[in-house]
C-alpha cells in the first residue's frame, strides 16, 4: 500500500478512488491563507479585529480550476490555519476522486467540524463543475438571477462618531444592518439615524441575555425603523426565545442558531427565518438544502457572509430564497 491508498482507506474512500479509475491523482489542490486587511475595525459582540484570515483554495482539473474560500468563524472556534491543515489533509483524496461525485465529495470530507474547510473545498468544486459545464452555477440551480434581492451592508459596532462616518461610506447600499447586543446598542441606532433614515435591520449576535431585555430592545428598535433583529440571545437559550418570539411583533432571525440543516427544525416557533452563510454550513450543497428545509418549514431565509472576499461573497448569490436579505459585510 503507498502513501496515497493508506490514507484513502484512513479516511474511508476507497470506493471514491476505485471508481476515479485511475491509480495516480488527476487534480491539484492548492491551499493559501489570505489576509485580508480592514479599513475600519471590526467589531461584533463576538470579537474585534482589524485584518481576517480566510483560507483560499484552488481545484484544478482537466485544465480548468475552480476557486473556492472559507471563513474560519471564532464563535465556533476555528481559524485558518486549522481550515488549510483540514484540506491539506484531504489533498491526495480530492486529487484522486471523481468530480462529478461532489455531492458524495463533499458528504464524506471532514465529518464533523471544519466547515470554513469544507466551504472552501465546496465552493471550488461547485465552480469547476459550472465551468465545465459551461453553465453559470444559478443556471445548474435553476434559479433567476434577475430576482437577486436588494443587498445590505453591515456596520459593526463602534462609537458614535466612527458610526456615522461608516454611516456616510455606505451611501451606496439603500439597507443597512447595524450591529448591536451591548450596552451601546441605544447610542449606536441614535448615531445611525442621526446620519440616514434608511431602513434597518439589526444583529445582536447574542448579545442579550435577558428575555425581558431581549422583548424591550426589540419594541424600541421596532420604533426606530427595523425590518428585523438577528440572534437576540445566545443560541442554547430557545426556550427564551420561544418566549420572546410570541411577544415582539418585528421577524426575528436565527444565526448562531442555525448552522445547518439539522437545526432549523427546532426553530419554527422561536423564530421567523434563518440566515444561511456557506461559511457555516460547509458549501453551497448544504447552503442549498438548508433554504429548502427552512422554506418547506414556512421561515424566511437570508443569506449571510462572514468577512472574506468576493470569491467567497459572490458564491451564495446564485440562491433565491422566498425571502432574500443578503449581508455583505463590510471589508476592503
Ligand atoms: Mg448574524
């Protein structure tokens, strides 16, 4: 057994490399962690930063190379060295399996854990099969692109005077999402409106930890042009929130909730829709039947982004949810 089989049957593939029929790789992968350098701070209840490390990954096969990225997400403890170790360690297997088994690829790489990884891989992967098929991925998908909805940009938390300047730099965006779930949150919104009267939509990311001051900021952002607030509190605390739920009257969101489509079932009832990110999910595959699953469940569903690249943010875009609001988070 050379070095090659013995970690295809490590990892359980040998039926993907028997039926690759071929005993040397036919692909290369190619991992690169990229930095990517902030022109303001980023801050979230979460952390506070001013550069993000995304792990890019190219796939080349048959003279034509898909481009994949993943986020590595702090919240779920991962980083990018961690993502590109990950991939490196499924490099031989990728090499030698049959792309048009991306689904089956993409079931059995990892398991558990890595998703910023395995989003990287899926990405890459879903590309060179649109470019070997010589279809946009949206078309594969069949889905329309003339119905792409208005894209939002988000503002992360900052003191009053940054805010505005930030407030003013996305002139162009017609949405903001405001990030919230301190004890700032009522300056914040206060500097924002005093810069537009744009509609809003708010991200708490977590950050409150009191049903009963989950359901008063609620009612007071509801006053203040809200469209709806994303993870009001910590994801383990459904029972509050199915409490909250039935007493504010703006769409609440999961997203620290909801990382797949295993979640979304126990969400019906404490929220009204799911922010689906290929970052968290894996990949498009996953992405995809996550929309489906929450759709068939009557939630709403966005599409959010973690910081990364275009590489990254353009890939969620071939999606049309029932109910689209994407979040492209503010880089470069
Ligand atoms: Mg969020």
């Amino acid at each position: 057994m050379n070095r090659r089989h013995f970690f295809v049957a490590q990892a359980g593939w040998p039926a993907l490399l028997a039926r690759s029929g071929r005993g040397a790789p036919r692909a290369t992968v190619r991992t690169e962690i990229k930095r990517l350098k902030l022109r303001h701070t980023w801050t979230t209840t979460m952390s506070s930063s001013d550069y993000r490390d995304t792990l890019y990954v190219a796939y080349t096969n048959d003279g034509l190379t898909g481009h994949g990225e993943g986020a590595p997400i702090v919240r779920y403890r991962e980083n990018a060295e961690g993502a590109r170790q990950a991939v490196e360690s499924v490099r031989e297997l990728l090499a030698a399996a049959e792309p048009w088994q991306f689904a089956k690829i993409m079931q059995q790489v990892f398991g558990q854990g890595e998703w910023a990884g395995k989003a990287a891989i899926d990405i890459a992967l879903m590309d060179w099969v649109g470019q070997k098929l010589g279809v946009p991925l949206y078309r594969y998908f069949g889905l329309d692109p003339r119905d792409t909805p208005v894209t939002t940009f988000s503002i992360g938390i900052d003191n009053p005077e940054k805010t505005r300047q930030k407030v003013r730099e996305a002139a162009d965006f017609p949405v903001l999402k405001i990030k919230v779930g301190l004890d700032t949150d009522e300056a914040t919104i206060a500097a924002v409106r005093s810069a537009t009267d744009k509609p809003l939509r708010v991200d708490a990311n977590e950050g409150w930890k009191d049903k009963e001051v989950a359901v008063r900021k609620i009612d007071w952002l509801a006053g203040q042009g809200v469209e709806f607030v994303e993870q009001p509190m910590p994801a383990e605390m459904l029972d509050e929130m199915h409490w909250v739920h039935s007493r504010v009257h703006v769409p609440l969101i999961a997203d620290e909730a909801c990382r797949h489509a295993s979640d979304i079932p126990k969400l019906a009832g404490a929220f009204d829709g799911v922010n689906v990110k290929l970052d968290k999910a894996g990949g498009i595959l996953e992405a995809h039947r996550m929309i489906q699953l929450a759709k068939a469940l009557g939630l709403k569903t966005m599409l959010g982004c973690m910081v990364s690249s275009s590489v990254s943010v353009t890939a969620p875009r071939i999606f049309r949810p029932w109910w689209t609001m994407p979040t492209w988070t503010a880089i470069c």
